[in-house]
C-alpha cells in the first residue's frame, strides 16, 4: 500500500516562497504521475499541477508562475516550491498519486496547513 | 478548461435516504470523472474512477454515472458513515463540494 507524507513549515511570511516535501513509501516513486492539491479554508480543492517520474511537469495555468515541481527517486520524494506567496495561499496542501489512464487520485497523504502571515 | 458546476452546495438528508449528487461539465468529459468523499480534517477518499468504476473496499450503495455533460454520484441508501463533504473531479478541475449532513 502506497503511503505519503507531506513535511515542510506551517507558517511562511507573504512574499516568500513556500517549500514542502512529500516522501513515498511502500513502492517506488518511479514510472508514476505524482500530484499535488490544496484546499483553501472554507473553499474547494484545487489541482496545483502533477509531475512525472521523469521529471515532466503539468501545472495549474493560475499558478503556473509561481510553481516549481521536482522529483528525487533516489530518496523517493516530491518537491513544491511556492514563490511569492499571499494570504491566499493558506491552505492544506496534499500529495497524491495520479493514476493518468482516467486522471484521478488513488492515494493522498494526510496533508500539511500552510499558513502565510507576518 | 473544463468548468464544473456541483449541486446542490448543501444536501440535508436522514439514515436511509437516497441522496444525488449532481456535477454539470461545460463539455462532454467521457470518462474523466472521479469522485471523492471528504472528513473534516482528512484527505479525500476515492470513491469512484472513471465515472462509474467502484475503489476496491467501497461499499455499493456508491454509484456513479454520466449522461452527456451531466455527471452523478448517488447514494442508494445513507449510513451514518456517509454524512461528509463529497467532490466531483475531472482532469485538473473540482466541483466546488456537497456537503451531506443531517
């Protein structure tokens, strides 16, 4: 069974740049699609882009300037890297596991409250 | 883009009911569509794949379908377990939530 686990700061100041780590265990992060998702308080989910194991990356055109999605195998890790952020950027961000054949997600991590505020 | 419209934002309904949940796509969607069921303070949970292909472990009153740009979550039958917030998804767009609650 496929596990995720979000990790980086609770709480990043506007204007900075947002960083989190997503480590899979239970199988490789090789040869999948990886995304990641974020839920605004009091608001719905919104798909913040996905990346191959590859590398290749697909972002959510609203974000697309200020995303950065990487992926290391050899630690079996994926990478956010947020620039620039505001207030709306609070949220709880997820990882989850794309299944591209359908584009849905069959594996999430628990999820981590980012909060931007001075 | 694909624009979702979900219906309704807030469905009140008792143990027994059949509940429906409506997602209206701006286009026709074939089989991108997924369904999630959300707790309060967990991660979504896949429900159904490919609008109407049941996860492993989820129960059978779950049943998904499409017609056009027409897309629909029913629950045959409303267990306790079943009050929570519930997303349509197609490719990178969510319908905005339908939270059932009592």
């Amino acid at each position: 069974q496929v596990q995720l686990q979000e990790s980086g700061p609770g709480l990043v100041k506007p204007s900075e740049t947002l960083s989190l780590i997503c480590s899979v265990s239970g199988g490789s992060i090789s040869s999948d699609y990886w995304s990641w998702i974020r839920h605004p308080p009091g608001k719905g989910l919104e798909w913040i882009g996905h990346i191959y194991s590859s590398g290749a990356t697909n972002y959510n055109p609203s974000l697309k300037s200020r995303i950065t999605l990487s992926i290391d195998t050899s630690k079996n890790q994926l990478s956010l890297r947020l620039t620039s952020v505001t207030a709306a950027d609070t949220a709880v961000y997820y990882c989850a596991r794309l299944v591209f054949e359908g584009y849905y997600f069959d594996f999430w991590g628990q999820g981590i409250l980012v909060t931007v505020s001075s | 883009d694909i624009q979702l419209t979900q219906s309704p934002s807030t469905l009140s309904a008792s143990v027994g009911d059949r509940v429906t949940i409506t997602c209206r796509a701006s286009q026709i969607v074939s089989s991108w569509v997924a369904w999630y069921q959300q707790r309060p303070g967990k991660a979504p949970k896949l429900l159904i794949s490919k609008a109407f292909s049941l996860e492993s472990g989820v129960p059978s009153r779950f049943i998904g379908s499409e017609s056009g740009t027409e897309l629909t979550l029913t629950i045959s039958s409303l267990q306790p377990d079943d009050f929570a917030t519930y997303y349509c998804q197609v490719i990178g767009t969510f319908g905005q939530g339908t939270k059932v609650e009592i």
